[in-house]
C-alpha cells in the first residue's frame, strides 16, 4: 500500500471563524493553529499547506489569565545590536490587538515557508472593524463558526 501524499488538486479548503470575545488567548491560538495546519483532516501531510481559512473577530475582547497581561512580554528586534524592544501583552492588547493575536498563532506553526503560507489564512479583525458587516468582510466565503466553548475563560 503506497502512502497518501496530498496534492492542490485534492485539497479542499474551508471558511472558518471564531469569535474571540472571552476566550483565552492560549488557548484559542492553539485550535486556530491546528486549523491552520490542517491538523485536523485525515489528508493532513507535515510538508504540504492542507489546513483552511480561519477569521478571527473581537481580537480586542480577548483574555489573558492569571495576570499574564502584565507579566507576560512580546519581543520584537530590528536585527541591530541592542535593538531589542519589548511590550508587554496589556500595552499590545490596548494598542494593535490583532497583531498580539496573531503573533500568538505565529508561535504554533512552523517557522518556515510553509508556516508564512499557513499565516497568510488568518484574519484577525477587532470588535470596531467593519460592524456593519457581522465583524468581517469576508461574508462571500460563507465561514462555518467554529465552535471552541473549552477555551472559554472561567
């Protein structure tokens, strides 16, 4: 029996999105990921881009348990000597909400090509973006919400 190797042809990919408001940011990254990857189809192969399209809405009403907001630093460098510069997670949640989100998703999946590919599938918008239209305008796709009540905080 030859094993399955996936090719564009066979891949499919859906629309998902989820709704961050009051889910934990650990905790919905890593479902998010694993969409992301693929992870959770049984075409999955490691080193082709099988995983869907995921949209994250209310990126700006997300939660940090355990007072992580202020314990916790993102760090960013300019590739200078000593031009490291970090912030904290409350600082980035109040400022760009959407790039903590989705430098937490970053973390989970490979750093490589393949994982940019597999970035360039998530959308993370905020609760004052594009109201008008349910939170994204991506309405065309018909996302499927993605159901993940276990990230909920307590």
């Amino acid at each position: 029996m030859r094993t399955y190797a996936p090719n564009e042809a066979d891949i499919e990919r859906a629309w998902h999105v989820v709704d961050a408001e009051g889910l934990v940011l650990g905790r919905m990254a890593t479902e998010v990921a694993t969409i992301l990857r693929g992870k959770h189809k049984p075409t999955f192969a490691p080193n082709a881009d099988v995983g869907d399209h995921v949209i994250i809405i209310n990126a700006d009403k997300v939660v940090l348990t355990a007072n992580k907001a202020e314990r916790k630093h993102m760090y960013s460098h300019s590739g200078y000597p000593g031009g490291i510069s970090s912030t904290t997670y409350a600082e980035m949640l109040d400022k760009k909400p959407a790039d903590a989100v989705r430098g937490s998703v970053r973390g989970m999946i490979p750093k490589n090509s393949l994982g940019r590919r597999m970035l360039s599938k998530l959308q993370v918008y905020t609760s004052t973006e594009y109201q008008d239209q349910g939170g994204h305008p991506h309405a065309a796709q018909k996302p499927q919400p993605l159901a993940i009540d276990h990230a909920r905080a307590r």
